[in-house]
C-alpha cells in the first residue's frame, strides 16, 4: 500500500516538477521576444550573434545539403529510371530538399552544431555568476544575452535552410548529369515549370522559420535553467540536442500534415 | 554634498528587520537585524557556510526572504518593480566571490560595460574613466588582456574596478581579500578605506581576514546559525566575552561553533553504511 502511495507520489512529484519547468520556458519566451524593442537600439548585438549561430554554421550545412543532394540524384535516377521518368529527376530532388529535408535535417544540424553551444555558452554564464553580475549591473541578462541570441537563431535558420537545398539541387545536377546522364537543361526546366512558389517555397520556409524558434528556445531555456555546475551544463547540453530533435521531428510531422495534407 | 561627518543621526543606509530565510529544509536566517550605517565600513563576519553571500544576495534583490524587510537608502528592496531595482542597483556596487568578469570581453572592456550600458559617454571620456579605475587597482596594464588570464586574485581587483565603475553609493565586497598576496592584500585595505571616506561610498565587507577587517572596519556583525551574534566596533568585538564571538574572531578551534556541517555521529556513519 505504501509502496503504491510512494509510486503515486514520485510520479505527482516529477509531473509537478515538468510543468513548473514547462511554465518557466514559456515565461522565458516572452520575456526573450519582448527584448526585441531594446535589441533593435543595439544591433550590433544582434549582428554579433547571427555571425557566431549563422555564419559559424554555414560550412557544415553547405557540405550537408550538397551530400544529401548527391545522394538523393543517385537514388532518385534508380527509381525514377525503372520508370523512364529519368527527365523528372530535378524536380524529384528540389521538391524532396525545399519541401522536407532542408528544413529538417539543417534543423538537426543546428541542433548539434549552434543549439548545443549555445547551451553550454549560456549555462556557463550561469555558473559562473556573468548572468548575476549582469543583474548587479542593472542589465537585464535576458535582454541583452538571450534575446539577441533568439532573433540570429530565427533568422538564420531559414537561411541555411535555402543554402542546404540549393547545394542539394545542385549535388543532384552534378551526380545526375555527370555521372548517370541526364539532360542538363531538362533538369533545369523541370524544376522552373514544377516547383511552385507558394505550394513548395514558402511552406519550406515556414517550416525552417518554426523549427528556427523552436530549436534557439530550447537551446536558450536550456542554458538558463541549467543546474550551474559542470554536470549541469553537461546535461543541459545533452537535452538541447535530443529535444531539439525530437521538436523537429514531431513538429515536421504536424506542419507536413496542415499543409500538404489535402 | 552630503555630510558624512555625523552619521549617526541619519537613517541607515541599509535596515535589515526580522529577515528570515530558508534554502529548502535549511534555515539560514532566523530573525536577523542589521543595520549598515552610512559612510561607514561594515564587516559581516562568521563561519563559512552561515550565509553570508546570501545576506548579500538579500540586500541587492537577488533572492527574496522569506519573512522580514530590507530596506536601502528607504526602499524596500523586495517591493519594488523590476525598473525600480535596477535603477537602486545602478547605486549599488557588488563584488561577487567569483569575480564574475565577462569572459568574451577583455578587462577594460569588462571594466566599461556598465558605463557604456547606462551612460552616452563619449568614447575617449569613457576610456579615461576605465583607466582610473583600473589605476586604482594597480592594473591599468592588464588592460588589454582576457580574463581567462588572468590570476584569481587579479581576477576580484577588476571585478572591483567594475564594481566601482559607476560611482555607487556602496558597494558589498564579498571576500575581496582571498588570494590576494600581502602587498595587494593591504592596497585593497587601503583602497576600501580610502574610497568609503574620500568618495563616501558606504561598504558592506565579507571576509575571514580577521586582524585586517577589524583594522578598517567600523562595525562588526558576527553571525552564526541564522542570528547575529553580536556586533560592535571592533574594539569591543576583540575584547567581547562571548564565547561564539572569542572563539570566532581568535580563531579557536575549540568552542561553541562546530567545525563540522551537521551531520550524524562519525562511528555511526561509519559503521552504518554497509559495514
Ligand atoms: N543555490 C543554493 N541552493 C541551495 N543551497 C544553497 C545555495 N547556495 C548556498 N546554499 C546554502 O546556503 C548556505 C549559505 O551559503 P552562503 O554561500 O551564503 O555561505 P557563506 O557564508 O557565504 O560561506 P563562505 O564563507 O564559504 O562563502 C550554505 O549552507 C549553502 O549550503
Ligand atoms: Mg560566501
């Protein structure tokens, strides 16, 4: 009986203990968002950061988006050419990046590569009182380290998101041409006449924009409710990556869903 | 300018009534009262581990007591809004036990964050101003490097230069003097004392360095297991007769204050676990 009680305890406990955690990321959200008056009159902030999230990661998703291309021109012809659909290649490999994998696997990389560090940059400043001396400064610490930091995420997620597809349609035109013989003008011309701007662009778009907040929030909440030790940082960074992961996934299912659904 | 030559008949600059704090199940203030004069030095003293970093963190609006009121120069600290804190702590100087220096910025840099954040200086203004304070902590030359080079001790001088930056009217010194040699060691002295009477910024001073303390301080609180035990000039602190304050201040090993953090008997511990 008292095993059961404790049982239903531990579970009340931890269940109490997610939500506060829920409420806390929320409040830290908005206190983030509402900071974007006050960057706007220091955007050399804001510049700082979309270097250091951005431009940082442009190397690894460039090479990223021009494997998958490859990769996706070497599958594509397999199946497409049981068809005799070969000609259809370069809409099979843009529509494929623009409307899925540029936003979710630039999102996985961002994840791993600008989310983690961010954590661990964040939770860092916590254990080592900088978040404190801030405050004792009279600087708000979430406006002037975390929102900057949230807007570069934000805006760079969509934009490394256009570079991995365009080097992927691009890593698919080397492969398809070079190596398995398709018509280069025909790849071309296939992509023009079947992408369509509204349907594939800006639904991809709206994804990277999405998982850009979604994957900079946790990073963000992640670093600032850290337990600020170096086992806390630790594990903070851990849980950037596999939430940010699992947000990206679920979230791509939902967003696939409400707009190609039918 | 105000006068300082009297301050006993002015209010405190820091009134601190019936506060009680608890960190979880562990009472750390149980009812204390302190009164911090202005224009004066006052040490806070008392076994480590008492709170005394927590007392700090009460004062500037850190954390938020349990019960009780602090009041700073007759705000109460713990009901004003978030503007309102921020523009007391733009008047309250704090060195933290850490240091706490930016670690992307280089010293001077760290030294003129709050001046360029609150102020329009111009930029040369800015610089000389930077350049003082660094001089009075003996670093102008570490100006240019960054604070992962520098030493612990020269670490918590330029947290103090920063701390002195804005010319507040305290500032809370959480043990400037750990790891600083001799020679350092008695400029701080010198230069707490000499900044609290030349530019009448009040100190709130936490350390073990009994002998120094007492030597510039003009107030004394010994706290210990969530009360003040006792305060006074430091005269009558060294010559008091209780027993907590004597073996505190002459560094008996023996007497009322444990050395040890509660806990169960040793032989039980020992034999206990898996024994
Ligand atoms: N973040 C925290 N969470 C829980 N307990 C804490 C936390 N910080 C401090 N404590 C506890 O509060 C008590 C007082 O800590 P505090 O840092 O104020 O001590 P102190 O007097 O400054 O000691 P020292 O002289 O060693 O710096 C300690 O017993 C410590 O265990
Ligand atoms: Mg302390």
């Amino acid at each position: 009986m008292s095993i059961l009680l404790d049982g239903l305890q531990a579970l009340g406990a931890s269940g109490m203990h997610t939500l506060r955690r829920i409420g806390r990321a929320h409040l830290l959200f908005v206190a983030m968002v509402g900071g974007v008056i006050d960057m706007l009159r220091k955007p050399g902030l804001l510049i700082a950061q979309l270097f250091s999230v951005g431009v940082l990661s442009v190397l690894l998703i460039a090479v990223a988006g021009l494997f998958v291309g490859m990769v996706l021109g070497l599958q594509g012809f397999y199946i497409l050419s049981q068809f005799s659909a070969e000609a259809t290649l370069g809409v099979m490999v843009a529509a494929s990046l623009v409307r899925e994998l540029g936003p979710v696997v630039t999102a996985l990389l961002f994840a791993g590569r600008a989310g983690s560090a961010l954590t661990a940059e964040i939770g860092l400043m916590k254990a080592t009182e900088q978040l404190s001396g801030l405050e004792m400064m009279a600087v708000d610490p979430i406006r002037r380290v975390l929102t900057p930091r949230l807007y570069a995420g934000v805006l760079a997620m969509p934009l490394l998101a256009a570079m991995f597809s365009a080097l992927g349609v691009l890593g698919g035109y080397f492969v398809g041409t070079g190596l398995l013989g398709v018509d280069g003008g025909t790849y071309w011309t296939q992509i023009a006449a079947k992408i369509d701007f509204n349907e594939d662009i800006v639904n991809g778009v709206i994804k990277s924009l999405v998982f850009g907040v979604v994957c900079t929030w946790i990073a963000l909440f992640q670093g600032y409710d850290t337990v600020p030790t170096s086992e806390g940082v630790s594990r903070s960074t851990t849980r950037t990556v596999v939430h940010s992961a699992l947000a990206v996934l679920g979230l791509d299912f939902v967003l696939t869903a409400l707009m190609f659904g039918n | 300018m105000k006068s300082v030559s009297d301050p006993s008949d002015e209010k405190p600059l820091v009134r601190i009534r019936g506060l009680k704090f608890r960190r979880g199940s562990r009472v750390i203030f149980d009812g204390v009262d302190v009164d911090i004069q202005r224009g004066q030095v006052t040490a806070v003293m008392g076994p480590s581990g008492t709170g005394k970093t927590t007392l700090l963190k009460l004062i500037s609006g850190q954390l938020r007591p349990d019960a009780g009121v602090i009041e700073v120069d007759g705000l109460n600290v713990h009901a004003l809004n978030r503007a309102e804190l921020y523009r007391l702590r733009m008047r309250m100087g704090m060195l933290f036990q850490s240091g706490a220096l930016l670690t992307d910025l280089n010293v001077f840099e760290n030294v003129a964050y709050p001046i360029r954040e609150h102020t329009d200086l111009t930029e040369s203004l800015i610089r000389k101003l930077v350049l003082i304070k660094l001089e009075a902590v003996g670093l102008r030359g570490a100006a240019g490097l960054m604070p992962s080079e520098l030493s612990g001790g020269m670490a918590r001088r330029i947290a103090l230069a920063r701390a002195m930056a804005m010319d507040p009217m305290m500032i809370m010194y959480d043990e400037p003097f750990t790891g600083q040699d001799p020679i350092s060691m008695g400029a701080l002295l010198k230069l707490i004392r000499s900044l609290n009477d030349a530019a009448h910024i009040s100190s709130i001073l936490v350390s073990h360095d009994v002998q120094e303390t007492a030597a510039i301080a003009d107030e004394i609180y010994v706290i210990s297991n969530g009360h003040v035990i006792q305060h006074g000039t430091p005269e009558r602190m060294m010559n008091s007769d209780d027993p907590w304050v004597r073996q505190f201040l002459h560094g008996l090993p023996d007497g009322p204050v444990p050395f040890h953090y509660p806990a169960p008997p040793l032989a039980d511990d020992l034999l206990g676990e898996g024994g």
